[in-house]
C-alpha cells in the first residue's frame, strides 16, 4: 500500500512545506523469490526503490532535467542503456 501525506503550514510572514511517502510492506513470496535467486534483504530493498524513483525520472518531460536528475541519482546514462 503507497501513502501520501501532504502537509502545509503557513502564516503571512512564512511558509513551510513537507510531504511523506510510504511503500507498504514488500510480500514474502517476491522477497522469497528474490532471495532464492541470490539477492539479500538490502539489495531487494533499493532495487524496489530504484524502480519507483526511475518511474517518476520517465515522467520528467524535459530531457536536461531528467538527465540531471538521474546524475544526481548516481543513475547517468541508464535511461539511454534501457532504450536500447
């Protein structure tokens, strides 16, 4: 189950602004799965992570921003390698 939680304090003077996600619990059949063909808990983990974060990076419509994203990312050049 995915969650959002957008939160908006404000008063004349200032504006603050935060907002939470959460990703439900992963099923024990995948991380069975997953962990059968050699992956551990932590890797499971950040690939699943990895996954959501490069579907929001496909979303970014301009190109400079998205490649800029994905450098930050440490991710450079592997939307141009998944293309292929």
């Amino acid at each position: 189950m995915n969650q959002t939680i957008p939160l908006i304090l404000c008063a004349e003077e200032d504006v603050e602004g935060n907002h939470g996600a959460t990703i439900g619990k992963l099923d024990d059949e995948l991380l069975f799965y997953l962990e059968s063909r050699g992956m551990n808990r932590e890797q499971i983990y950040e690939m699943m992570a990895m996954a959501k974060v490069d579907a929001v990076c496909r979303k970014i419509p301009d190109a400079a921003t998205r490649a800029k994203v994905q450098e930050f990312l440490g991710r450079a050049g592997e939307e141009e390698e998944a293309e292929e």
